[in-house]
C-alpha cells in the first residue's frame, strides 16, 4: 500500500457520489478538496427551505441503506450516529387510471393477496418473480458488478454468459410481461427503470433488481430528508480531514501530456494529482476540457449518446393537512407505453401525465409548519431536446396539474390552501445543474450505455482523471451513484498502486497550462 498523505485529489461537485468519493479518498490518505459551484453542498440532491416548509430538490427515498453505511465505515464511522432512519410501510401507493390501487410494500403475503383481487395467476407468479429479481440482486450488490469498474471490454465479456443465462439483457417490460398478465402488475414491476431515468421499454431487465432491493432492504426515510444524508456526509468529510470550498465553480480542467494537474476555478488554481468530476458528464468534457485533449469524449460523440428524461417539479406548502394521502404516492395515466415513448422518444409534452407525490411530513412533522404540508410532486418530462419553451409554459402546465390534484384527485381546495409554490422545470436542471439538455438522471441507461458501453470510472482521455455519478457506472439513484463512488475508489487505487514512482511523476506536472 502506498503512502498517499502527500497526494492531492480534486472532486468536481457535491452531489452523493462526488462526498461518497471524497470520503472514500480522504480515508485512503489523499488530501482532498471538493469544489461545489453552488452557495451549499448536494448536487441533485439539494435542499429548498421556504416560509418554514423544507423540500427535497432530488431524490427523495432510502433504499439499500447498506450501501450508504459503506461510505460511513469507509470512514471509520457508523451511519446511525450520524443519519436517523424511519421504515415505511407501505412502501408507496400505487393509483391506476382506474381508481384501483395498490398498496406497494416488501410483505410477499401482503402483495398476493392485493394482486389476486385482479389476477390470481399473476399473485400466484409474486415469488417466483421476486426469485430472480433475487438474482439480478446478487449480481449487483453480492457479485460486485455494480462496484466493480468495467474499464476494459474483456471485463464485460466475463459477465455476458451470466447476463444471458438470467437472461438479464432484455428489456424490463417484456421481461416482467413473462409473469404477469393484469396492466397494474406489469406496470408496479417494470417502472422502476424509471426511478433512474430509464425506459422501462429498453432499459435492460438487470435492472429489475429494484423491486428485490426494496424487498430486502425496505424504503426508508431520512429524519431532516435526503439532504440530512448529505450534511452527514459532509460531517464526515470534514471530520476527518477533507476540505470543502463552496462558491467555487469549476472553470477548466488543467491537462498537459495526457494528464491533469489540478483544476481552476476562475483565477484560482486547485493543483492535484487525482481529479473526479461528479459535475455533468458533457459538461465536464466538452466545457472543462479543451477538446485538444480529446480524442475518445469529442463533442461530436458526447453529443451522440442518449441522455435520460427530465422532470417537472412542484414544490407545495400547504395549510392544510389531507388524511387520507401517504408519504409516497403515484398517480398513473391510462397510457404507460405511450406516454414513455412520448418522453422518451416522440419528445413532447402530450395532455396527460403520471406523477409522483412525496409528503415528508407524512413521516417528519419538521418539514412543515403546524398543520401543514410539505409536498414535492414530481412529473416524469421530455428532456430539452422537446421543443418548448419552458418559461412560457411553467406556469400553464403548473396550474394543470394542480387542478387535476384539486378535480380529478380529489385533494380538495388544494390551491386555495397553498403557502409556497415553487416550480422547477428541464431549464432548471440545465441551469443550476449544468446538466446537458436538462436531463435530470444523465445518460440513459439503456443496453448500450450500460457497464462497458457506458462512460468510464476511469477517463479515457486524461489517465489521472475519474468520474462518479449518475452518468457513469453503474448508473443514477442514490444506491447507483453510491456504487459509481467505490468503483471509482477501486478504479483509482489501481492506478496509483501501477504506478512506481506515483508522487514524482506529478511533481514534474507544474505547468498550469490549460
């Protein structure tokens, strides 16, 4: 093992991969800094407070808690000294077109006697289902494929006979389609793909995995949000030696030779010998890099990848309190296949929508005032490649999903009790988030874009530069991103332990050439 306590790392951005790969570095020994662009940490996962109400910006659930208490003993430290996690049940409500609905939760009796209400069979197919999204699970998290860095085609190959014997690479709709026959059930195991920004349509059936991740480990609530995981990480990046500069917008990555030696933000000069960028992936090549430096990630390629949905958010404080909702809802159109393919394909924005409805008061009385709620309700949109101008249209289609909520939802004199309303729309993530066409989970992880054809952990441009995120492997969600974190780690430990004389190779890098 090497001596890295003289070794600089520089980490692009605060979201959860960009603190999970700091810690994990700072742990190792490398001195690190994290430059974030905004006045406070957390990336995607960033906090509203307004009038006493508090919102979460991204993600909104725990699930495999596992998976962020790595990060803590990667530090010596214990998630529940730091993180307060509440168990719900159920998981979230389901409601179809057709008033039916069903209460999503991990008990397997629970669900088949819903199911059987309105398909037997289907109820009688739960386990066996359940039994290989099993599989895809241990892949994942037991086997190591989500932490394990896909740098080289021969890496993939050893996983290709697995992946067709689980018959993993299909799309997830046709596969969940094997077992289930009643339109609820089809869509309650093929949507979560997309909880990731994926096209349930293309988006391989590996991924399937979800349902028996929730299964086993639950969904969660984080007392304060997803943004207490974040201050907690902070906490711990700090405790234990790392530096954070916020207000401080990566401006250029400095390269000489095929390297990097530090990074600028406007006229001041970070030197390093590690760079990660959690920040956008396009962004990071195609504006921090001069495309001199570029041979794999030129414009022309990074603008050829497909690049995930985007979303339409609602941020509601209301004086009022309505009984009858639960912490997590979803709210179905009668189209699935047709409404994803408008998003995903047609890219427009068609008359009806499905949504996600997430009430932390529900669980955490802090998030809102006496008496009130906090809601964050959250359409699935094209990204901007849609013709649209979203400044004319915010407000227009703000005011249709509300009066939908009131009419046709039934939560009754919603407007008329709102106290906050904030709306944040795709411009919104391209602006405050660099995200290139506002996508909100990144590059879309489709067959293609996934494992080895989806962006390294390792640059292939600049050998001493990583990434992390939801643009990499093994994808976005808070587990995935978390997992892009320690391949990044494994990636980079690599790298510097090939390397005989790691410090002195850098020190000759004084140039601040860009």
């Amino acid at each position: 093992m090497k001596d890295l306590r003289n070794q600089k790392a520089v980490v692009i951005g605060s979201g959860f991969g960009g603190l999970a790969a700091a810690i994990r570095l700072q742990s190792k020994g490398f001195q690190v800094t994290v430059l974030e662009k905004r006045e406070k940490p957390g990336g995607r996962a960033y906090q509203l407070k307004k009038n006493g109400y508090t919102f979460d910006m991204g993600p909104s659930l725990v699930t495999e808690p596992a998976i962020i208490n790595g990060v803590f003993e990667a530090a010596g430290k214990r998630l529940e000294d730091y993180v307060s996690l509440t168990s719900l049940d159920p998981f979230y409500r389901i409601y179809f077109h057709d008033k039916s609905f069903i209460d999503y939760n991990g008990d397997s009796e629970n669900m088949k006697k819903q199911m059987s209400r309105f398909n037997k069979k289907d109820a009688a197919n739960y386990d066996r289902f359940m039994a290989v999204a099993k599989q895809f699970y241990d892949a994942v998290i037991h086997e190591k494929l989500g932490s394990v860095p896909f740098s080289t085609i021969s890496s993939m190959i050893t996983f290709i006979p697995r992946a067709l014997k689980l018959n993993a690479l299909s799309p997830a709709y046709s596969f969940v389609k094997r077992f289930f026959n009643d339109f609820r059930h089809r869509f309650m195991f093929s949507f979560h793909p997309l909880f990731i920004g994926g096209n349930p349509f293309k988006a391989p059936s590996l991924y399937l995995m979800i349902p028996y991740l929730e299964k086993t480990g639950g969904v969660l609530y984080s007392k304060g949000g997803m943004y207490s995981i974040i201050e907690a990480f902070v906490k711990v990046f700090e405790e234990i030696g790392g530096t954070l500069v916020t207000n401080a917008e990566a401006t250029n990555i400095s390269v000489k030779n095929g390297k990097t030696n530090g990074v600028w933000s406007g006229n001041r000069f970070y030197p390093a010998d590690i760079v990660v960028s959690n920040a956008d992936f396009k962004h990071t090549y195609d504006d921090l890099v001069k495309s001199e430096h570029r041979k794999k990630w030129t414009s022309g390629k990074l603008n050829r990848l497909d690049y995930s949905m985007s979303a339409f958010i609602l941020f509601m404080g209301v004086k009022k309190k309505y009984d009858n909702l639960l912490h997590h809802t979803l709210i179905l159109s009668e189209r699935y296949k047709e409404l994803v393919d408008d998003i995903f394909i047609n890219k427009i924005i068609p008359d009806d929508f499905s949504m996600y409805l997430h009430i932390p008061s529900k669980t955490d009385p802090s998030m809102a005032p006496e008496g009130c709620e906090s809601m964050y309700v959250l359409i699935p949109v094209a990204n901007l490649d849609a013709n649209v101008n979203w400044d004319e249209l915010k407000d227009r289609y703000a005011k249709k999903v509300l009066d939908y909520l009131e009419t046709e939802f039934g939560m009754k004199d919603l407007q008329e009790s709102l106290d906050v309303l904030e709306v944040m729309t795709p411009e919104d993530f391209a602006k405050t988030q660099n995200a290139f066409k506002g996508s909100a989970w990144g590059v879309e992880p489709k067959l293609l874009q996934s494992a080895y054809f989806r962006p390294h952990n390792q640059s292939e441009d600049i050998e001493n530069m990583f990434l992390v995120g939801a643009s990499t492997h093994p994808g976005a969600g808070v587990p995935g991103v978390l997992l892009t974190a320690e391949a990044t780690e494994k990636a980079i430990m690599d790298y510097v332990n090939s390397k005989k004389e790691f410090k002195q190779e850098h020190l000759s890098m004084v140039s601040s050439s860009y």
